[in-house]
C-alpha cells in the first residue's frame, strides 16, 4: 500500500507518497494557512487528494506536526502553530480524510526516518536531534518511536545545560518559564544571542559558522562553545538512553565540525571508560520530517 506522509510546518506544508517498498514517488507541498484551522484541515486533505490522483491511492496517512497530542485529553499542546492548540487534530483529520491518521511530533518523525532508511539504518536505538529554531528530540527502538506516558519522550531541549560553567549561570530566560535550558544555548537564536553578549556584535547562526569555516576567531571561539555544550548535553541523553546512533539534523547540523569535536569531548561527561556512540548527520535533509510522517504506518 501507498504511504503519505504529511509535515505540517509552522511557514509550509509538505507532502510524500512512499511506494509500499518505500521508494518516493513524488512531493507537494503548499504554504501554510496561518491562524486558520480549518484552512489547515483542508490544505492537508487536498495535498492527499493531489498526491492519491498522481500515485493511485488509497494511501495509509501519517502526519508530523511541531507539539504532541496530549495522551490525557485527546487535545493539541506544545505547538508552536498556536491555532492547532486545544484542538482534537487527529479526529478531525481523520474525518476529513476518511480513515484514520496517525499523528506524530516532528522530531519524532525525523528520528524514525532516519532510523529506517537514514544516517541511522539497521540500529537498535536511535536518538534524533533537531538543531533549529527550537532543538528537539526523538527516540526511535528497533523500529518504533517511543512516545512515552505524556508524549514528550526524547524532549530534552527543556532541560538545564548539565555541568555549566559560571558564566553560563543562570542561563537566559527561556519561553518555557525556565532559565538555562539547553534550547537557549543549542538553538539557532540562542547561539547567536549568546555569541552577541560574549563579542557585543550580533550575527545570526548561519552567518557565524560560514565566519568559522573562513577562519574568522571570534566565529571559531563561538562554534567551539557551541560544540562543548552540545558535548555536555548529549553526554546526559548517552547516560539515560545509551543509543547506538546520534542523528542530527536542523540547520545547525551543517556545521561540519560537530561530527568530529563532540564526540571527542563527551567522554568525560559519560559514565563509561569508552564511548563508542556514532555522531552522525541526517541523511534525508529536510526531507526527514515528511518522510518520517509516512512511516508511521
Ligand atoms: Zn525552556
């Protein structure tokens, strides 16, 4: 059978049908109808109709969204597309679409995609990272995400830097009502800001580690804290979760030195006299998300 898999972005909406051993078909995609509920619901049913006329359906659905469907309520929350909250999403897909939808966080689906046929191919237990915007996590054993009793299994962006150095106390205030949280450091923009308090001069995450490839310094100095906070906070994911693969992916995923520098400074921060966890970057891309949403049947 056909799979679609949906990824509904907070600026676009993706669309993929898989053929049953896998093999994409084709993708669409549409920008997203913003503060609009029903606008959302419908764009989505018509990328699965345009994709079912193309490919011949019917397809199995599967759909990843940035927040999760509470296990309590049934409801959306913890989504940054804030007019999707409260909602019961998955039924009315489902209605929409006439069968039913299964429904995952983003960064669930980018970890399963590339445990299925990514960077993280043929591995037992698999830890994907999103390094954006935001910084997301998902768990992916033996094949299955594990969502966890609240659905926020592998969200590890929210918890405190591990081991921070004085000047990284208290940490900037973050929107969750904490301080310090790893997102603050390890996202696009709280790298940035982070690198703006430190230098006085303000450059954007892309923009410092094209300055770093070029041997510019104070680039250099920013991307090597990047690299020993991001050392420190998959040290602690390593001592919880022991995955055999790390996969990153997000924009910061590009910075080519993490693949080397953190693994060579997380050892001291595991409880293991060796540490043989492969570092390694995504290798669907952005393409992970929506590829991901597909395998969820
Ligand atoms: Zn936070």
């Amino acid at each position: 059978m056909m799979r679609i898999g949906i990824d509904l972005g907070g600026t676009k909406i993706a669309g993929v049908a898989l053929d049953a051993e896998g093999h994409e078909l084709g993708r669409v995609r549409v920008a997203t109808p913003r503060g609009d509920y029903d606008a959302t619901l419908a764009a989505i049913a018509d990328l699965v109709r345009a994709l079912e006329q193309r490919f011949g359906g019917p397809a199995s659905i599967g759909v990843g969204m940035p927040g999760i469907v509470s296990p309590a309520t049934g409801l959306v929350k913890n989504a940054n597309s804030t007019w999707l909250i409260g909602q019961p999403f998955d039924q009315h897909l489902a209605r929409a679409l006439g069968r039913p939808v299964r429904l995952a966080n983003d960064a669930n689906c980018f970890a399963l995609s590339e445990a299925t046929d990514g960077a993280a191919t043929g591995a037992g237990v698999v830890f994907g990272v999103i390094l954006g915007t935001g910084v997301g996590g998902g768990i992916v054993i033996n094949g299955r995400i594990l969502e966890g009793a609240h659905h926020i299994a592998g969200e590890w962006g929210h918890n405190p830097l591990p081991a921070p150095t004085d000047d990284e106390r208290p940490g900037a205030a973050c929107y969750c009502g904490r301080h310090g949280c790893i997102e603050t450091f390890l996202s696009g923009p709280g790298w940035a800001d982070d690198t703006a308090r430190r230098t006085g001069r303000r450059r954007d995450a892309t923009t410092l580690a094209e300055a770093a490839r070029a041997g510019d310094a104070e680039a250099r100095d920013a991307v090597a804290r990047y690299t020993d906070r991001l050392a420190r906070a998959l040290a602690t994911v390593i001592n919880v979760l022991d995955p055999e693969v790390i996969v990153l992916g997000g924009g910061l995923s590009n910075i080519e030195a993490l693949y080397d520098e953190v693994p060579r400074r997380w050892g001291p921060h595991v409880f293991s006299d060796e540490v043989h966890t492969r570092l390694v970057r995504a290798h669907h891309g952005d393409a992970s998300g929506v590829r991901g949403a597909a395998w969820l049947w």
